[in-house]
C-alpha cells in the first residue's frame, strides 16, 4: 500500500511539473547547470529539470555545474518517465526574446521582429519594423552606443548581429538582408519561388560571405532561394537566353533572324507564350498587325501539336500505359520523363509519395565561396523540372491510386459471398 501511494505522489508531481511549463513554451528560463552528460547540458530549473541537447547549444560555449544559464523552453512532452523540458540556446527565437528583454519598445509592441536567422555561436540576421513612424527600429534595437545589442551579443557568446530594416517589398528586403553587400539588380522568379541578385563584381565575396554564411542567412531571412551573379555573369546569361530563344522561334515559327528577335525582345520566352497569349497583345508590337499575329499563332499551335505527336510516339515507344495519359495534368512530354525513369503503369505511379513526382531540384547556386563545403546532388523529383503544384501533385497520385479503391467493395463482396455459398454446399450435401 505505501508503494502505491509513494507511485500516486509521483504521477501527481510529475502531472503538476507537466501543467507547470506546457504553457511557457516560447518564454526564456533561468537556471543552473546540473550536469553535463554525453554533450547533452542537464540544468535544474527549481522545480523540475530541463535539458539542452548538444545540437540546440551554441557551439564552442563552455558550460560548467552550477553555471546559471538563459535558455529558451523549446518543448515539453508528457513521457512515462515524467515531463521532458527541452531548451535551447540557438534557436532564432531565443535571440528575438533576448531583444525583448532588453528593448522596450519591441516587449511593448512598438517595434516588431518580422524575421530572425541565426548560424549559432557566429553571426545571426534579424528584420525588425515600426509601427511608429517617429521611431527608428534599427536604431531602437542598438540602443546607446549598442548597449542594448551588445547586451544580447554578449549572451550569445559574441555572435555578431546584423539589424536591418523589414520590408514587405520582396526585392527591397533582399537587398537588405544582404548587406553589407550592395545590390545591382534584384529578378523574381514566382514560379520557382528563387530570387537572383546581380552585384558588382568587387562585391561578389562580400555578398556571398565567408562559406556562404551571408547569402545562406539572407535567405533564411527572407525564406526564398537566393542566387548571386556578377553583372558579367547577368549579361551572359541575357544574352544565352536571348540567342537561344530567338532560335527556337526561328525553327518551329518559320520566321527570320529579326522578327524572332522582336518577339523575344518582348518578352515573349516559349511557343506556348505565343499560342495563347490573346492576339492583341502580339499585334501591338511595332511593325506588327492582326494577320501577321494571327499567323504566328496558327504556327506556334501547329508547333506544339507536332511535339505533342513526337513525344506520344516516343511515349509508346517506351511502352507506356494509355491510362497515364488520362490522369489529370500530365502531358505526353511528362509521361516520356515517367517512362524514361521507368515509370510505366498505374500501379508504378501509385506507388509513389508526391515529393517524388514533383519536388523541384535544389539548384546549386551559381556563386559559391570556393571554400564552401559540396552538398550531396540532388535529383529532385521525376517531374520536378515541369513547376508542378503539390495540389497538382496529389491529385495526380490519388488519381493513379484510385483504381486500388475501386477493387475494394468487390472484395468485401465476395468475402461476404464465401460464408453464404459454405453454408449453401452444406445443406445440399
């Protein structure tokens, strides 16, 4: 009896420790280092006992018992064994709550941080804004001659801090976020959600930083793809473009060197641009008229049912199933990927998890710090390169998938089926 009671007071404290911190997740704690075990840093915090995991510590940090130490509640999770506190010290958002600490006016809400990147124990970026015109927020967030950063760099073990100001303008924050580094010229691309940012070419090392850390925290900041070129670089990759374009419309429109350099100096990249863009707005090109508009249209369309008919040839050449070619999205072109990848049937479809069919190819980044670690290629998924959604993705493998459902019902039938003919042969026998 005393062991069940002794087992009901510790189910009891460790619930309370539990109802305790599951609603202080986000909040900064103060306590006192315990013990070090395995590289994992175990601190008491009163009344119950938190750990930072080595990969949640700020590298090179020296952590001793009975050091007091600031850390964030990552997570709290209800185990057998009683409540699991996790902290951390390198979590982007343990340096926002030491800012609001130490700034007034972001704790009030005056100043607001939109963003925070962070590459532990060495430089970290934050994009902050004001919603009072007459305070200035990077100013608000250094304080008197820094005392307020340096207070937060000094927690940090002297990580060093970019402030800079947020924009909701994409390209006007991307600029900022990569200072020092200044900025030539900013290309979205929305439909690879990448940016490029042309800087001159004595800025290029400055842009990228040292092992990339620069660029890498820029767009972490910004949560988009960045890639950096040289002006040099920029008009190349123009002027490749331009020529290869031209040529394309050259062959499959029929026309000459110049009007396919008119429609590519319009803006105008592929044949189906030119098939299906409304026929006023080709015929508003200088030196253009409506029959001429129309006539490039008339080829453009032909052009692209001549490939749609050479990659259905070949799509059966590969042996390909006629029902892929049903399923919603995919044109013959996509169904020669599938096939070339070996992707051939319904079922061969089905199988797959939609990040295989339609993950895009992280793209190296055409600029990189040649001391810069090599990642691991990756191949992306079998129709990464087409810009398929992830709704257009699901679609197309719960539509593959749908015949396995289909054969469920006439199972189930024939299992109820079974008992009845059992029963049936034993009366008649």
């Amino acid at each position: 009896a005393k062991q069940v009671i002794f087992q009901k007071v510790r189910d009891a404290e460790r619930e309370r420790q539990y109802e305790e911190f599951k609603d202080r997740m986000g909040e900064i704690i103060t306590g006192v280092v315990k013990r070090v075990e395995f590289g994992h840093v175990v601190v008491d915090l009163g009344r119950a006992e938190g750990v930072i995991r080595r990969d949640q510590q700020i590298p090179r940090e020296v952590v001793r018992v009975n050091d007091r130490i600031r850390s964030l509640i990552l997570n709290v999770r209800r185990e057998n064994r009683g409540p699991q506190i996790f902290l951390s010290r390198a979590h982007p958002d343990f340096m926002k709550k030491l800012f609001a600490q130490e700034v007034p006016e972001i704790y009030d809400g005056i100043i607001e941080i939109k963003a925070a990147a962070r590459d532990p124990g060495s430089r970290a970026k934050i994009g902050v804004i004001s919603h009072d015109s007459s305070i200035d927020p990077v100013g608000a967030c250094v304080g008197m001659k820094g005392s307020r950063v340096q207070a937060v760099v000094q927690e940090m073990q002297g990580e060093k801090i970019d402030i800079i100001p947020w924009s909701p303008d994409t390209a006007t924050f991307v600029v900022n976020a990569l200072q020092p580094a200044s900025v030539s010229r900013v290309v979205i691309d929305e439909e690879e959600d990448r940016i490029e940012v042309v800087v001159p070419d004595d800025q290029l090392s400055l842009a990228i930083g040292r092992r990339g850390q620069n660029v890498r925290l820029a767009s972490q900041l910004t949560a988009k793809a960045i890639d950096i070129l040289t002006e040099a670089d920029a008009s190349e990759k123009r002027q490749k473009e331009f020529v290869e374009r031209s040529a394309l419309f050259e062959k499959e429109l029929d026309v000459d060197e110049t009007l396919a350099q008119l429609l590519v100096a319009e803006g105008f990249g592929s044949l189906e641009e030119v098939a299906y863009v409304g026929v006023d707005e080709i015929a508003s090109i200088e030196g253009f008229d409506d029959d001429l508009a129309a006539e490039l249209q008339s080829r453009a369309t032909e052009a692209l049912d001549r490939r749609e008919s050479t990659n259905r040839e070949e799509r059966r050449s590969l042996g390909v199933d006629d029902a892929l070619a049903a399923l919603p999205h995919l044109n013959e072109a996509m169904l020669v990927t599938l096939g070339k990848a070996g992707i051939k049937t319904l079922d061969d479809l089905a199988d797959l998890a939609t990040d295989e069919l339609i993950q895009k190819k992280r793209q190296e980044q055409r600029r990189r710090a040649e001391d810069a670690p090599k990642r691991v290629e990756d191949k992306g998924g079998v129709l990464g390169e087409y810009g398929l959604s992830e709704a257009q993705g699901n679609e197309i493998i719960m539509a593959a998938r749908a015949h396995w459902f289909e054969d469920e019902p006439t199972a189930e039938a024939d299992a109820e089926d079974a008992p009845a003919a059992d029963a049936s042969e034993e009366k008649d026998a």
